[in-house]
C-alpha cells in the first residue's frame, strides 16, 4: 500500500469510527441520566408519600384533640349557663323580695324595679327554654 492509502485509511477510520463511538458515550451517559432521574423520582415519590401519611396522621390527631376539647367546652358551657341562670333567679328573688317591702312600707317599687324584674323573668324562662331544648 502507497503512502497516500496510508493517510487517507488514517483520516477515514478515525473519521468513520469516532461518531459511532460518541453515539455509545451518548447513548451510556443518557441511560446513566436516566438512571439518576428515576432514582430522584422515587426518592421525591417516597418523601411525597411519607409527608401523606405524616400529614392523615397529623389531621387524624387534631380531629380527636379538636373533639375532646368541643366536648369539655360544652361541658363548661353548660355549667357556666347553670350558673349563670342560678344567680338570675337569686338576682329575681332579690328584686321581688325588695319590691314586697316597698309594698309593705306603703311604697310603690320604681319602674325601672318593676322593669328589671320582667327582663329577668322572660330571660330565664329563656334559659330555661334553651336548656330543656339541648
């Protein structure tokens, strides 16, 4: 073989063979991207799942917190509406038992007596009315 055959086998091998083989490190390299996002998709998928069950867990908790207190909250509620009754009807004892004397010295009881023992008399049958109803 001729120099000239030499060099132009020289430059046509190289020339022939060097895209296929960058197609290979390509194709290596794309597959091994591949890989690494597959991997990071199920790393993301499994923190993404973990946070879900965190998260029902979590809103499970707070529903039974929230259940526990609406229950002693209505517990208070109801004795503090007790209470809150009992001293209206010491309050309209009180009152009746102011204008009895008024009455008994010959006095007629003020309007504002006589007005305050009607507002206590339609509240706590209110009260009353609220209650017998829960």
């Amino acid at each position: 073989m001729t120099d000239a055959v030499w060099v132009a086998m020289i430059v046509a091998v190289p020339t022939t063979i060097a895209p296929v083989l960058l197609r290979l490190t390509d194709s290596k390299a794309r597959q091994l991207e591949k890989q690494q996002d597959y991997a990071r998709e199920d790393a993301v998928r499994l923190q993404a799942e973990e946070a879900a069950r965190l998260l029902k867990a979590n809103q499970a908790a707070v529903q039974e917190q929230g259940e526990r207190i609406g229950g002693k909250l209505d517990e208070i509620h109801a004795f503090v509406n007790s209470d809150m009754t009992a001293q209206k009807r010491m309050n309209l004892a009180l009152l009746v038992e102011i204008t009895a004397l008024h009455r008994a010295a010959g006095q007629e009881p003020s309007p504002a007596t006589l007005a305050a023992i009607s507002d206590l008399e339609k509240e706590i049958a209110a009260r009353d009315r609220a209650q017998d109803a829960s």
